[in-house]
C-alpha cells in the first residue's frame, strides 16, 4: 500500500489582527506577512511553543556523536548476524513437521503485530535453508555470517542485539525504527531530531543532524524518517551530497553570484526576518528560517571540505573501497561520516539501498544473489568506518549503529525469497562506550521469534540518548504527550 506523504497546508489568510500588525509594521512587514502565509507558514500557538533545552547533557556522556547506518527494505538477520542452523537441518519441512511447530502458538504472533493491510503477509510455512555460511570471529566467537566477513573482523567491537521486536510487518516500519510509531498513527520526531534538540551544536559552521545517501522512498515514511515533527524544522536532518562541486545543491547561489553579493542579500533578507520575528516572538518557524539561511552560507565554506577526500591517504581510501567500484559510493558516505564526527557533528544518518520502493534488501525473492550484491556494497565500507574510528580514538566516542526495519521469515517466500518479519530481528552497535564482543538477546532456534532479553525499537533510541547523556523523559514538549513506549528503556547489558 502507498503511504502519501503529508499535504502541505493551504496559505491562511492573514486574520484583522495579524493585518494590523503586519502593517504597524509598514510595508515591509506585510510583503514578509503575505510572503510567510503563501510558504504555508503558520504563526505558532505560544501554547505550544518550544522550550530550548540548555545543550548540556543531563548526565555524563559516553559519547559525542552517531552514524546510523540504515538498510532500506529489510535485511535478513538469519544471514547476517543471527545464524541458525537448525534451517539447514529442516530445510523444506513444514512447521509441524519440526520439533519448532509451537512458534505458531506463541502470544507473540498476533500481540504486538498492527497490520497496515491484514493478512497481506502470511506465515510461509516451509522452512528455507541459510543461503550462505557463518563462522565465529574473534576472542569472543561471535558467529556471523560470510557476506559480512569485513565487518566481522571486528567482531571483539560489536554488541549486537538478537532480539529486536516492531509492530510493523509492512514497510511503514521503516519510519517507526526512526520514530518508534506506527505509521497509523503519523508522523513524529526522529531519533536524529530529539539529539539535535536535546544537545545543540559542536560546531556552528556545520549542520549537526546530516543525512547521507538516498532517504526511504514517500510510501514508507518519506522525509518524516529524518524530520523533527513537532520539534520543528530546525531540528530536522540536513541532506548533504557526497560531492566537493557541489555538495550543497539547495544553498550555493549559482556560478553567477559572487559571495560578496550572497552575503549582502543574506544580510538584509536577516534583517526583514528579524523585524518581523520581534512581532512574532513564538513564530518557531520564522526562528528556524533565519537559522537555517545564516547555517546555509557558512555550510558553503565548511561542507566542501568535508567531503574533499584529496588530503587522505591512499590506505585510507582503500580501507573504506573507494577504489573499487561496488564499494565507492556508499564508502565515500562513510568516509565523509567519519569527517563529518571528527568535526563536531552530532547525528549523520545513512540511508543504502533506498529504491524509490520499498527498498532494495526486500528480498521477496533471490534473496542469495541481492544480498550478495548488497553486503558487498556496504561491508566494507563499514568495516573500513569501524578500523579508521578506532585507529584515531574516535570509537570509544562515536556510537555507531547499523539497524533495518525488520528481519526475513524463516520460512521460504516462494522458491528463493524470504517475507517481511517484524517478530525478531538484529542491530549491531559500536563503540560509544558500549561493551563489544556481546550478543545480547535471543531468538528461537529458527529465528522466528525473539525470546529472550526482548527490545522493542525505542530501546535501541534509548540506548543511544543515554551515551549521549540524555535522559528522554527530560525532553517532553509542552501540550505533547509522549507514551512508555515513545521513551523505551536503555539496553543495560551492552553497555560498558
């Protein structure tokens, strides 16, 4: 099903009172008031305004920074780093036919499962063997599977959660692993947005909320997986293009202005922005506006050089794969992620495999051959982002995360696919002074369901606040009420 992104609202006509203001103000004020109600820019409600937080943590902080490494459409967990080789012992029998028959008993099944279109995704009832090997890696021995043989090299720096559970089993979980809401329920602020809100800026000249690569596509979330909601437009993620020409395509004026003359226009357009936000105080949106313009003209300078690769070395590039074709392009995402950290930016975001779908590791069928293709793309880039972090101390304050918004059905989906699997799934975490060399959780001996130590999204959003030093229930919006479950609970045991 096709999820349509938010309409835009419709220009307001400015009411007696805002007239009036606007034209205390002279004519300046009201070409501004006209030019704010026809961006569909409404005057905020002081009733529910924002209240800044300070910019300091609530508790010391284990880390500074996250790369959040995104793979769009789903990847399988029980051919990455949940292996189960009880797969290849049943291969082709049916439930009933293995001693596992009771998966399709258990509460878990139908509990916690909110179906977008019920029924749309069955229980596949023939189990599919693994389509590829697995061995143990490191002092630890933690088992992970060959398409990720690079990552694994680090195996003794992982943490990674077997027992990941989300509500969704359509792709709209895609926007619920960054919001932690069903898509029923609409829009809400991401896990970037909420660290940018609660923390602020390490660096003035440099947006501190940056999204790499092609975001999930508008049926499944859209730009609401990098957006602030409520929070406000100030808050949410900036794309950037991993390319030194031209890096920020929606901020340079042209090869026809000179920077003298985008400064001046900048100044004065300040200017206007200001006058009228001393009439609308509350006015958030007004607020963000004139940030994001003064950010935009410094980014000019300060992006293009963190995407200019021309001062590393030879093996640095090539740890990431930037000289090899299938791994250039998402390594350079990871390079400039590393950059971008080293410089003082709180949250870059990585989307791979986005497809204008549903996401290119939906691997409803040939999964072998696309997760071949895929894992080849990103293991070594990330397996180069972990090395280079940890070679120059950058790990044990950069907290890095690689999550999906669901796992793969033990059972086959036709003859070489797996279907959606909201029931159990993995994320692997890193550094940012969490314990390595764990798994932590389990799902049953088929990867059906997670059964032990269960963590539902929100605690991986947890987790990741609490190195930051943030204590979500701290970060609550006046007149928006936020659930248990938008706060989830800190993964105790993986961290250090």
């Amino acid at each position: 099903m096709t999820f349509l992104p938010r309409p835009r609202p419709r220009p307001v006509a400015p009411g007696r009172r805002t007239f009036l203001a606007d034209v205390g103000m002279g004519c300046t004020g009201l070409a501004l008031g006209q030019l704010l109600a026809g961006d569909g820019v409404a005057r905020a409600n002081p009733a529910h305004a924002t209240f800044e937080p300070t910019g300091q943590p609530h508790r010391p902080a284990k880390a500074k920074s996250v790369i959040w490494i995104f793979l769009v459409g789903g990847m399988s967990h029980m051919e990455s780093f949940d292996p189960k080789p009880e797969l290849n012992t049943h291969a082709g029998k049916t439930y009933e036919e293995t001693p596992f028959k009771g998966v399709l008993d258990s509460p878990h099944l139908k509990k916690n499962l909110r179906e977008l279109i019920e029924g749309l995704h069955k229980v596949h009832p023939k189990l599919y063997p693994l389509q590829v090997g697995y061995k143990k890696y490191g002092q630890s021995g933690l088992e992970i599977s060959d398409w990720w043989q690079h990552t694994a090299q680090f195996a003794d720096d992982l943490a990674i959660v077997r027992s990941m559970w989300t509500t969704d089993n359509n792709h709209g979980a895609q926007l619920q692993f960054h919001t932690g809401r069903h898509v029923l329920e609409g829009q809400f602020p991401t896990i970037g947005s909420w660290i940018h809100y609660g923390l602020g800026a390490l660096n003035e000249n440099l947006p501190q909320f940056v999204v790499l690569g092609t975001p999930i596509a508008d049926c499944c979330g859209g730009i609401g997986a990098h957006g602030a909601n409520y929070l406000g437009p100030a808050h949410a993620g900036v794309q950037l293009a991993v390319d030194p020409a031209n890096p920020l395509p929606f901020a340079t004026p042209g090869t026809e202005v000179y920077r003298e003359e985008q400064a001046d226009s900048l100044a004065l357009l300040g200017r206007l922005n200001r006058l009228s936000a001393v009439e609308y105080p509350e006015d958030e949106a007004l607020a963000a506006r004139i940030r994001s313009y003064e950010l935009a003209f410094r980014m000019q300078t300060a992006v293009p050089e963190l995407v200019n690769f021309s001062s590393e070395t030879a093996a640095v590039q090539q740890a990431y794969g930037l000289d090899v074709p299938v791994t250039k392009s998402f390594g350079e995402q990871c390079l400039a992620a590393r950059r971008m950290v080293e410089q003082g930016v709180r949250f870059v975001q990585i989307f791979h495999g986005s497809n204008g779908g549903a996401g290119a590791w939906d691997a409803h069928g040939g999964l072998k051959s696309g997760h071949t293709a895929l894992c080849a793309q990103v293991d070594k880039p990330i397996a180069g982002l972990l090395g280079d972090l940890k070679q120059r101390g950058l790990l044990d304050e950069t907290l890095v995360v690689i999550g999906t918004e669901f796992g793969r059905t033990p059972g086959a989906q036709g003859s070489d696919g797996r279907d959606h699997h909201p029931y159990g799934f993995s994320v692997v975490l890193a550094g940012g002074g969490l314990k390595g060399g764990i798994a932590h959780g389990e799902t049953d001996e088929i990867g059906f369901h997670s059964v032990t130590d269960r963590h539902y999204v929100t605690d991986i959003h947890a987790t990741v606040l609490h190195q930051l030093g943030l204590d979500p229930r701290r970060m609550e919006i006046p007149g928006r009420k936020r659930l248990d479950l938008d706060y989830g609970h800190p993964i105790e045991a993986i961290i250090a």
